[in-house]
C-alpha cells in the first residue's frame, strides 16, 4: 500500500517553490498526498473491508445455513438479493444527508447500524425473517461506499483519484482473500460451539468489528481538509487549491437535478450494473461452485477461494495505476468486461474440474474487481461537484441492483434446471454490453490531466 500511496504524484514532475512556511519535503505534491492518504486509506479501507465480508459471508453461510433452516436455492438467493433492494432506496438519501451532516456522522451512523444488524442475522429461522434482516441489512449499509468516494473529492484531485478509489476498493477483494479462509474455519470450527451453528458465529464475530469500527470513526475522521488538525493552513490551502483546479466555470451551480437529467449518468450507471452482476457471481457463487467442483470441508473452500481475490486485488492496483498514469478509462474497463465474459463462458463447462473452476473464476475475480475502480472514478470526474453527491450515489445504487438481480436469477435458475450454467450465460452477455456501453460513452484517448504540482 506504501508504493501505490506514494504513486498518488502527479504525472506532471514540474514544481515551483516552496509555499510560505512549508518545508520543501511537505510542498511536494507526493509528500502532501501520500500523508492524507495514509491518513484516509487505512481507516476507509477497514471500513470497506467490513462491508465486504457482510456481503460475501452469506454465501459462504449457505454452506450450512440453507439446509439446517430448509431454504431453496431460490428462496436463499432471493434474501441474498433483497439487501441491494432497500440499498438501492437508501442510497441517495444517504449521500445528500451527508452533504449537509458530514462525513464523520454519516459513515459512523452507517457502519454501527449494519453491524447490529450483521450480528441480529444469527437469530434467523424463518424465510419471512431472512428477506426482513437483508432488507434492513441493505437499508443500513446503504450510502458507505458512495459516502467514502464523495469524501475523496474533497480530498484528491482527479489525476489522483483512481489510484486512491483503487486503494480504498481493493478491500472487498482483499476481504474475500483474507476473509474466505476465516469464514470457512468459523463455519468448521465453531460449528455446535455453545449450541450454536457454525454460519451463526460467522454473523456474530465478523459484525462486531463494525460496530468498533463505527465508534473509532466517529471518534477520529475529519470531514474535510478545513477540518483536519493535521494539516497546516498552508496545507489545507493547496489542496483547496488543488481542488478548484478540477472545476470549470459554472459547475459551483449544477446540482443533483443536473444528474438526473443527464443520459449518460444512466449509461454509465447501466454499465456499472453489468459488472456489479458479474462481481456477485464471483462472491456470491463462489464457495458452491467450489463445493461442486469436489472441494469438501468449508475451511478447504475458504482457502482456495482466496486465490481469485489475491488475484483481483493485484489487478485492481495495477489497471487503475496504469490508467492513471496514462488518462485512458474507456479500454481499461470495456476490456477487462469482455475477459470477464469469456471467464463466465469458460466456467460453464468447468463442472467438478476444480483446476479449469479455479482458473475461470480467477480470470472472472480479476477482470470485473478490475474494471471497477476505472469505472467508478469516472462519475465523480464527469460531474461537476455540486451534482457529485447525489450523482455519485444515483449511479451506485443503480448499479447495484445488479447485486439483487445476479443472485437472484441465478438461483431461480439452478433450483429450476439443476444447474447455474445458463444464468452464467446471461451475466456474460450483461457484461458484453457493459463494454459496448463504456465504450459509447466514456471518451477516447488520455485526457487533459492538470498539473496540480504547479
């Protein structure tokens, strides 16, 4: 994290003088950025890290979950994906409030309630109280991701965001990484441990962490640069400086209104779609395709299901640097989706192969988690910042629904016909037209990247 922290310099290598009062090392651009991010990062990405073990640990408590309270392949991706149902509502909300209230409050209020709510899964009995917790699940959490990116506007400029969105974002790989293995020796473990089931301990010890979590938030995070004891004035200056330098005429007053009336905030939004159905189809599906490709114990499946997400946390840092460092977005996503769909195709015919399952799920983890920095950093550098925070979250809670729609068809699908191949030819084919829809609307060529060293 220290390289891709240090990368966050501006490709322009030009500088001026030392602003008043500052030291040479601390007005370097490098320096100053690298000290927020190292200030950010660490804290956000533990938080992301946590939201992302919420969403993969459901598919790692179907394991034994769905046959000890009798529920369907259907009914159990139904739950799964009712989460982004009330997600997809509270999303918007969420962001504007946060305009008006703060960071601080926003992501603490986010984290401590999905983490009671994470825990409370662990009384479920019943379909009718599975689909309600998800819902409030969804409900709660909705708004962190779109909060954190709104938050890094206030903080990084654009030649410098997809790098640091890449940092933060990489923690729901990393979370599969580390996570897969925990959840697996939780499931085995602590299984019948004080009468309770192995997939009720996975609830309870990883929501927990959210709750501490939420309380060091509210405890320690700054709002804005104008906010942060550890910067100087002189600081705190250049990156408003920084910052403004981003802005062309007039975009102090485009508002939310100037989003919803933008077509190609929904294009991208419906492209952002395809590749959340491509990601749930990696964390969601995972451990049961693992399962039927002849993997035995929950602890065996966790370890080799961390191979596909240490291989799409190394992709992300790399595309998204690449894509920094040259201003091009348009490829570095329509790519990565198109190797996302043949990965879906070639998982099909994987069968009880756990060689060729491992290999098509790998090429899938490290195609969609790669295109997904790429692709959020270019809403919040289209639109003008008054129209970012509803924007932002407009085009994530669209795009997650994708997070209802990937597990719901295909468990409908599986209970239907026995088998998953066909819902894995309709996410392939979503993610073709992902790629056609970056390509239509995103420009062509490296952009104009400004000199915030300057």
């Amino acid at each position: 994290m220290e390289e891709a922290l240090s990368a966050t310099e501006s490709p322009s290598t030009e500088s001026t003088p030392p602003a008043s009062g500052l030291s040479s090392g601390e007005s370097s651009t490098k320096a100053l950025y690298s000290r927020i991010g190292w200030r950010l990062i660490p804290l956000l990405f533990a938080g992301y890290v946590l939201a992302y073990l919420d969403r993969i640990n459901i598919g790692f408590a179907q394991l034994q979950m769905k046959d000890e309270l009798g529920f369907s392949a259907a009914v159990y991706g139904l739950g799964a994906g009712l989460y982004f149902a009330t997600y997809f509502v509270f999303e918007v909300p969420s962001n504007l409030l946060m305009k008006r209230i703060g960071a601080r409050l926003t992501l603490s209020r986010i984290m401590i309630l999905w983490g009671v709510v994470s825990i409370g899964m662990l009384f479920v009995q019943t379909p009718t109280q599975f689909y309600v917790m998800r819902l409030l699940l969804g409900a709660f959490e909705a708004g962190y991701a779109p909060g954190v990116m709104l938050l890094l506007t206030y903080w990084f400029p654009d030649d410098r965001r997809a790098r640091v969105m890449a940092l933060f974002l990489c923690g729901s790989p990393i979370a599969g990484a580390l996570g897969s293995p925990v959840s697996g020796w939780i499931l085995q473990g602590m299984d019948e441990v004080a009468g309770m089931g192995g997939w009720q301990w996975l609830f309870l010890i990883e929501g927990l962490p959210s709750v501490a979590l939420g309380v060091i938030f509210f405890l320690v995070l700054p709002d804005a640069p104008a906010k942060a004891k550890w910067l100087t004035a002189d600081e705190q200056r250049r990156v408003t400086r920084d910052l403004n330098h981003d802005r062309t005429p007039g975009a102090a007053s485009q508002g939310f209104a100037n989003a919803l009336r933008d077509i190609n905030v929904y294009v991208i939004a419906l492209a952002w779609f395809t590749v959340v159905c491509g990601i749930q189809a990696v964390s969601f599906w995972m451990p049961l395709m693992l399962k039927d490709a002849g993997v035995g114990t929950p602890a065996e499946i966790g370890a080799w299901a961390s191979i596909p997400f240490a291989g799409a946390t190394i992709m992300m840092l790399l595309l998204s640097r690449h894509s920094d460092t040259t201003g091009e977005r348009r490829w570095h996503i329509a790519i990565p989706c198109m190797t996302g769909a043949a990965a879906l195709v070639l998982l099909s015919f994987a069968g009880a192969d756990l060689a060729l399952s491992l290999v098509s799920l790998t090429f899938l983890a490290c195609s969609v988690y790669g295109a997904m920095p790429i692709l959020l950093s270019v809403p919040v550098q289209y639109l003008a910042p008054g129209a970012r925070a509803g924007g932002i979250a407009l085009i994530n809670s669209i795009g997650l629904s994708g997070g209802f729609v990937s597990p719901f068809i295909l468990g409908w699908v599986k209970t239907q016909t026995g088998s998953v191949n066909n819902g894995l030819y309709c996410m392939a084919g979503l993610l073709v037209i992902g790629s056609v829809l970056v390509l239509t609307v995103i420009p062509t060529g490296p952009r104009a990247v400004p000199s915030h060293g300057q």
